[in-house]
C-alpha cells in the first residue's frame, strides 16, 4: 500500500533548520513524519531514494520484534 501526504502544513516545521542540501527542505520532511503519518501506525522504515536494498526488507522488519516498548 502507498500512501501520499502533502507537505504544506508540515515545511514550517522544519525550514527553520539551517540547510543547503540541494533538495531544500524536502530533505528534512522525514523529521515531521511523526506529525504526518496516521497516530495508528506503529512501525514505520524510512528509506531514502538512493538507498540499494540486497537482501529481503523483511529481514530488517522482522528487527522490530526485538524491540523494546520505548524504541
């Protein structure tokens, strides 16, 4: 499932952070996730566009099972 979320209301939070990553504030939206995504959710993985997965992702979701309640 995907799902899309608009930055609008979320760029404030973040454009206060001095930048110059080329890609501007949008670098930084990933620190707002805990404002964007549904309070629902419980496990999220975050992964940039450039990041190469060689192996299962499940293997790296299964990791959350070893979690503690704070973590």
């Amino acid at each position: 499932e995907v799902s899309f979320y608009l930055t609008d209301n979320l760029a404030g939070e973040v454009s206060w952070v001095p930048n110059k990553h080329y890609s501007g504030v949008f670098g930084l939206m990933k620190l707002t996730l805990n404002k964007a995504l549904p309070l629902s959710l419980k496990k999220v993985i975050v992964l940039d566009t450039d990041i190469t997965v060689a192996t299962d992702i499940a293997e790296l979701w299964n990791l959350f099972s070893k979690f503690g309640p704070k973590q």
